[in-house]
C-alpha cells in the first residue's frame, strides 16, 4: 500500500472518532473502568505484598552467647553469622547494653538491681535481621551448629502467619486480578462488537465495492487505538490522584506508620513510569486489538 493509502486510512480512522463520538465515548468510559479495575488490582496487590515485607525486615533473631565466651571467639562467631547467606545485618548486643537497657525499663526496681552490684546476670548477644523470613528455620539451624551458642530467640508463630497470610494473599489477590481482566476483557469486547454492529451497513457497502479486509479493518485499527490511548491517559491521570491522595491520608496514620513503616509502602512517583506505560499502551493496543477483531464477522458477505 502507498503512503498516500496509509495516510487516508489513518485520516478515516481519526474523522470515525469524531463522526462517532457517542460510541466512542461509550468505548473511552469502558475501557477507562476496565484498566482502572485492574490497575488498582495489581497496585494493592504490590503494596500488600510490600507492607508484608516491610513488617518481615523488622524481625529479630537474637543469638544468645554463652558466658566468659572470649573477646577472640566473639569475632569469630561474629564473622560466621555475617557470611550466613539469608542474613542482611548483625550486630553486638553486650550484656552490659542488656542490663542498662534492663535497668531503664524497670526503673521502679532500682533497689533489686542495687542488690546485684556489680554482678551481671545477662550474656552477651547478636542481634541479626534475616533476608527471607520463609527460611528462618534453615538459618536458625545453621547457627545452632556453632559454639559458644547458650540460645537462640526467634518469633516462629509470627514468621509462621506471615508466610501463610502472604501465600493466602498471592492467592487472592491473583485471583481478583483474573477475575478483573477477564470481567474487563467481556465489557470491552462487547461494546466494541456494539460500535461495529452499529456501522455494519458502511462495512459491507466498502466489502461489495471490492475493498479488501485490510482497507476495512485499518481505519477501526487507528480509531479503537486512538479511544484506547486516551483511555490510558485518563485511567494513568485518575490513579495517579487516587493513589496520592490515599498515601497522603496514611501519612497522617502514626500509629499504622509504626507498625508497618512508610517506607513498605510504593510511592507513586518510583513506579510512574512502568504505570504510565502499562495504562497508555495497554489501552491504545486493547481498543485497536478490540476493534479489528470484531470487524471479522461483518466482512464475510
């Protein structure tokens, strides 16, 4: 095809906008829905799954040392949790650390610890933070092969519902997002086989007078292409609000802050890009994939 073919065709698909701007307007509002449902699907689900991990990170396990363990074995036992392949940090916790933590606690039994004097009852102690919390057990089980090792503190029960609640989320959450481009998928589909049905008369017309499919279908090629990419563009600016808006409103929360941290949770502006394109040229490619597909039925006459 000429160049000059491929330019009318493009001018045809742009002018059936305008000339059929109701259907194309029940065409943008459809599939601005559709990329929302889904878009806010797959955000929540990235947020869960980082709130998750965020609250994962802020787990200790403390390795209790035996006492009158020598400064030389300290450095030694330091250095293997260190090159332990599931520990991100560890760091010394002295007794002496222990006991004025202790003491600061209960303040109101200042006459017990006045007792003791000088005798400590606590033991030295590495505090470590694991990478997976899902194998904490392995990592637990290596360091119980090590020496001068009294005892090991580990949250089992709540690593235990972490790793349940994120396989339950993973499961759920996939499947809302299915079911969302699927219900998506049904609602585009129709209305774009209403917008063909509609012009269905024009399309056998250019068939009888000898066009070819291509001819046919290039023109609701660029029109479901075009309606899409605005669509994108209107779902990208709505989510960009929500989203801010809703992370601005857990600013405020302190106390959920605590718990979870801010910093679990995505910012808008790390993921605009991959947003940006996901909703634009997912958009521009469903309504012209759209378009094109169910022109298929009317051009058999």
């Amino acid at each position: 095809m000429k160049v000059s073919g491929v330019k009318y065709l493009i001018e045809q698909g742009v002018d059936n906008v305008w000339k059929n701007r109701m259907m194309a307007f029940a065409s943008f509002c459809v599939l601005l829905v559709s990329l929302l449902l889904v878009g806010f699907s797959v955000l929540a689900y990235f947020n869960v799954n980082s709130i998750i991990g965020g609250i994962e990170s802020k787990n200790e396990v403390i390795v209790y040392l035996d006492d009158n363990t020598s400064d030389e074995a300290l450095e030694q036992i330091g250095d293997a949790l260190k090159a332990l392949p599931n520990v991100t940090s560890v760091s010394f916790y002295s007794k002496e650390e222990a006991f004025e933590s202790l003491k600061s606690s209960m303040a109101e039994y200042e006459v017990l610890f006045e007792s003791l004097g000088d005798d400590n009852p606590l033991v030295d102690a590495y505090r470590l933070k694991v990478d997976e919390i899902s194998q904490i057990t392995q990592t637990i089980a290596q360091i119980e092969k090590m020496n001068h090792i009294y005892s090991i503190r580990a949250p089992y029960d709540f690593v235990n519902i972490l790793v349940q609640l994120r396989m339950i989320l993973t499961w759920v959450m996939g499947a809302i997002i299915l079911a969302m481009i699927i219900v998506s998928m049904v609602i585009i589909s129709n209305t774009t086989k209403a917008s063909v049905f509609a012009r269905r008369e024009e399309i056998q017309i250019m068939k009888y007078v000898g066009a070819t499919n291509a001819f046919i279908r290039f023109p609701f090629f660029v029109e479901g292409m075009i309606t899409g990419f605005f669509a994108g563009c209107g779902a990208l600016v709505i989510t960009w609000l929500v989203y801010d808006s809703i992370v601005n409103i857990l600013q405020n929360q302190v106390d959920l802050l605590s718990i979870i941290g801010m910093g679990s949770i995505i910012q808008f502006s790390d993921i605009y890009l991959i947003v940006s394109l996901a909703y634009v040229c997912g958009g521009a490619l469903i309504g012209a994939m759209g378009s094109v597909i169910c022109t298929r039925r009317h051009l058999n006459v």
